[in-house]
C-alpha cells in the first residue's frame, strides 16, 4: 500500500493536473469514493492544479444553480467527508484510512481536499461568468459572489477587478444609491483595506 501513498502521489504532481469529474454535479459520486477524495488530498497536497468537469447533461443545471444559488453550489463541493466515503473492498477502505491518518488525520484530509475543491469550482465559475460575458449577460451576481470567494481564498488580484468591474456596472445601470450597488461598494472597499 505505500505504493499508494508515495507513488501516486508523486505521479500526480508529476502529471501536473488532475481533472474531476462531478456527476452529478448536486451530489458528485467522486466525493463519496474513498479513493477519489484521496486523489483530490493528492492533487492539492502537491499542490497540482485541479480542475472540475461536468457531463454536458450536467452542466445547464450547474449554471443555472450558479446564477440561482451559488452558496447551495458551493456546499456541494465543501462538504468532503472522507470517513463516510466509501471503497471498492473494506481491505480497500482500510488501506485508504491508514493512509488518511499517515498524512494527518480525517480533518486534515477533509480541509485540504475542500479547499482544493472551492479553488477549482471558482475556475470552473469564471469560465461560466466569461461565457455569460460573451453572450451579453454581465451576471453580475454571479460575478460578486465569485469576487468573494476568490478574495476569501486570497486571490485578491483576480477579486478585485471583479467587483471593480461590478461596481461600475451597478452605478451606470442602478444608479450610486442603489442597495446592490452599495453593498459591492462595501465588498469593494473591505478588499482593499
């Protein structure tokens, strides 16, 4: 089994990229699979870029869940539990949570691997907001809800223009006293304190 925790996980960072498949998107097989949230602890243990993927079938009602209710969407992917994941074989399952406690513990792994998670559901939000973008639509909730979670992961290059961007957006189209347009005012300047 140290194959597993020594090999593989170097073989992940020398691949440089681990894509993840969420299907379904609302309660993705991956992150109940033992071996898939060990893969996920992997990747961003050695801090290889991880990227989300989603079937086409999947991925109008993800949009339409980022547009809708991005905190539900997000709790999709913050919710990594590796002690109810399960395993092909309970030897399996075993193997997996020795390697678990070897690298911390059940809560290191969980904290690593969702926040490995939020990191590459931000990217995946982005490529939707430029989509949306393209077609016309700002989605400017979209992009201030993006614009917090990137300045709460300490992306605050990429937040900024975000909620600049919005800003600008909300006082030409709301007006400078408008509610939404205050209260990005308000994300804005907590960012650049």
């Amino acid at each position: 089994f140290d194959w597993w925790s020594t090999t593989f996980r170097g073989a992940i960072g020398s691949i440089g990229l681990t894509l993840l498949v969420l299907a379904p998107w609302r309660a993705p097989v991956p992150l109940r699979r033992a071996w898939c949230i060990w893969e996920i602890f992997c990747t961003v243990d050695t801090k290889t870029e991880l990227r989300v993927l989603l079937p086409q079938s999947e991925r109008a009602a993800f949009v339409e869940a980022l547009m809708r209710d991005f905190d539900a969407a997000v709790e999709v992917v913050s919710t990594v539990d590796v002690t109810r994941a399960e395993a092909h074989s309970a030897e399996d399952l075993a193997n997996i949570f020795d390697a678990v406690t070897r690298a911390g513990g059940a809560h290191v792994l969980n904290v690593a691997a969702a926040g490995g998670l939020r990191e590459a559901f931000a990217l995946a939000g982005k490529q939707v907001l430029e989509e949306r973008r393209a077609a016309g639509d700002e989605a400017l909730g979209l992009a201030s809800h993006l614009a917090i979670m990137l300045a709460k992961q300490g992306r605050y290059d990429e937040s900024q223009p975000m909620l600049g961007h919005g800003l600008a957006v909300r006082e030409r189209t709301l007006g400078a006293e408008d509610e939404d347009t205050l209260g990005t005012m308000i994300s804005l300047a907590g960012l650049l304190q």
